[in-house]
C-alpha cells in the first residue's frame, strides 16, 4: 500500500512529486533521527470517569493543511546570529527542558527503543517547528550543534489528500474505505523507506555482489509526524490537569472536550469525535487498558480491556483485574523503576489455568498523593558528552 501510495502521488502529481528530492545517506542519517511517532503516554493511570476521543484522520489533515521541506537539505554554518525563528528545517541541539512542566514537547530515545518526553537536559534532532513550540513552553537551547535547511513546499499534499478521502467518505464497503484511509498514511510512511539494490558481478570468473542503498526523504516523513504531535499538543494543553492518556490520534480525559472541538460530522477531518463516555478506567500500560463503557441503553455492562483477547478465557472476572491493576499501580509509586510487571490468571476455555506475565516500560514516572495517582515526566540528570547520542537510566 505504502507502493501503490507512492505511484498514484508520482503519476498525478508530478508537479508536487518533483519538488521532494532524495537524500544522500548523510543527510538521511541526520535527518532520520528526528523522525518519532506518535505520542503515546499515561499521565493518570486511575479514574473513575472518562471520555475517550479520537481525532479523524490525522495525518490526512496534516499533510493536506502544511508546508513540507522540500529542495535539497543546505548544511548551515552555525553562528552567533543563528535565529530559530527565520529557520525552516532539523536542528541538533542539546536543550534544557523545566523540571516543573508537566508536558513536554520534545521526544527523545533512551535504551535504543523507547520514546520519552522527559526534562533535563538532553540532545536530540528535531523539526524546526517542534523545536519553535519548546522553546515557546520554556525549553531552553543550550547549544546548536548542526542545522540542515530546507526550502518550504505548499500545498504538496492538498489535492491528493481531497482526492483520496472523497472516494473513502461516501464508500459503504469497508475493505475499500479501509483501503483508501491506508492509501493516506501509507503516502506519509512511505517517504520514510530506504531501498536496498543488489548488483550481481562476475569479474576473473569471480562472483561479486554489490550492495547499495537508496533513501527517499525521511524529512516529509518526519514533518509530518512532528505536525501532527504539535497539532493534538495544542488542542490538549489547555486540558493538561484533566488528560488520562494520549496515543497518537486518540486521547482519555476526565472531562468533556468544548463543542467547538468536535467534529459535526465524519466527513470532517482534523476534530475531535467522542468514541465513549467511561466509568472505571485504568491504564496499567500503553496498549494495556481497560474500561467500564456508561451507556444507560445497555442490558448489560460493557467493559472493554485492551491487551488481552477476552473470547479466548472462559470468565473473566473484573473485580480481579481492576484489583490486581490498581494495588500493581499503587505499589510502584514514588519508586525509579522503568518496568510495570503484570502478572494475571485466567481460565481457559478448556479449564486450564492461564498466566498473562508481561513487563511494560514505564514511560513517565509514577507518583502519588494521598490518594491520588499520577505521572510525571522523567528527568534526565546525567550530563552529557557531545559526542554521545545515548542516555541511560535509571532517571530520578
């Protein structure tokens, strides 16, 4: 899909196509290491209300309402008189975050894998434009180690992006309209990829197998991801006090949303659509959730338990997990630890005992007070070397 993507954009929009250049392996590398995903983190693990939203599609508004670095990256000559805000393109700083915020923008790696949005002070490669809303929300750049500028594109992914959601608005089969929501995302991954060629030489009747590699441009790839964080970032800011968890395009808060967030129908994109009002809700982990759904209509309590395929045990008790989750919880507050183990027990379908025994990083550091459970971000203390990309844990 990524492919076909890809084709259909080249073939009808050349134009736009033509303006987006391959990258060189240097400027890959540079560039790649800004790309990060979606948010994904829980701020209250516990509450007794909820309301779960989603945003329609996303990324389809993003690449459909933003400039994109196009051109070849310029390698900057760094100075005294480097201004941020008359820059367009990915910087690596070393930055000093406030410990006292509570929502950072920046993201980093720790461990090789796992994205974090910690405070401190840290490195990290970052799109000039995340890096302006840091700085806006008390980040402080220490020092700019190396830019690469780009030129601005408009309008690279308007027509595309219309063209695309209007067969998928109206379409009742659901293979197809899921087909055209992946012809959408698939664009924006796609320009992430690296191809690897292999030429096949014989030379003195020798066999030589040549190996070369060929990159796209990560730096569409990475706009895109970084727009799409800021974008939700300032809807939820206000709400920061009141939000429960945050996972791309979807988050749960306490309280509702203002009306005008809201989508009026499905054919708008970039709005907030409440997908259900929520008792008892408890984020043991990203991915792994359960909750109570309130809906006066119902014969019976629906509850909905992410991580765990329900049909597979023959009862489930939800006393016991919610139990088992929150005295989990409880107990691994106040501490450093980087890992929640869950260990649950079930009964099969077949009588036979099964037990879920999993180990989830902790991507904010779990507090309470009194009774009240809560994250907050990490803090990088260690200093760092400026020839070192990795930072280590434990973070206290």
């Amino acid at each position: 899909m990524p492919g076909l993507s890809l084709s259909i954009f080249r073939k009808n929009y050349p134009d736009s196509y033509k303006q987006i250049s391959r990258l060189f392996r240097k400027e890959d590398e540079f560039i790649r290491s800004s790309f990060f995903a979606g948010r994904k983190e829980i701020y209250i693990p516990i509450s007794d209300h909820s309301y779960h939203y989603d945003i329609n599609s996303v990324y389809g508004y993003i690449m459909a309402n933003n400039d994109f670095p196009v051109g070849f990256p310029i390698k900057v000559e760094l100075s005294e008189t480097f201004n941020l805000e008359n820059f367009y393109g990915f910087c690596k700083v070393i930055v000093q975050v406030n410990p006292n915020g509570t929502l950072p923008v920046l993201p980093i790696k720790v461990d090789g894998e796992h994205t974090l949005y910690p405070t401190g002070i840290f490195k990290g490669t970052y799109f000039s434009e995340e890096l302006k809303l840091a700085v806006e929300q008390g980040a402080v750049i220490l020092k700019i180690l190396e830019a690469y500028k780009f030129e601005k594109g408009q309008n690279l992914f308007k027509e595309y992006i219309s063209t695309i959601y209007s067969f998928g608005i109206n379409e009742t089969n659901k293979d197809l309209k899921r087909t055209y929501k992946l012809l959408i995302n698939g664009l924006y991954g796609r320009f992430s990829f690296t191809h690897e060629k292999e030429t096949i030489l014989v030379l003195d009747k020798k066999i030589i197998r040549a190996e070369r590699k060929e990159y796209y441009n990560v730096a569409i790839s990475s706009a895109i991801s970084s727009l799409a964080r800021i974008y939700v970032y300032k809807y939820i800011k206000p709400y920061q006090k009141n939000l429960l968890y945050w996972d791309t395009d979807e988050i749960f808060l306490n309280i509702k949303l203002p009306q005008e967030y809201l989508a009026s129908d499905s054919s708008i994109n970039g709005k907030f659509r409440i997908k259900s009002e929520n008792l008892l809700t408890i984020f043991a982990a990203l991915k792994f959730y359960l909750y109570t759904i309130k809906d006066s209509d119902a014969e019976e309590t629906r509850y909905v338990f992410s991580g765990l395929n329900l049909k597979e045990y023959k009862e489930i008790s939800f006393n016991y997990i919610t139990s088992t989750l929150y005295k989990i919880i409880r107990d691994l507050c106040d501490n450093d630890t980087k890992f929640t183990t869950i260990e649950l027990k079930f009964n099969k379908k077949d009588n036979s005992i099964y037990i879920f025994n999993t180990a989830f990083f902790n991507y904010r550091k779990l507090m309470r007070n009194n009774n009240s459970i809560f994250t907050v971000p990490w803090n990088l203390t260690r200093k760092l070397s400026c020839n070192n990309d990795n930072i280590n844990l434990p973070i206290g």
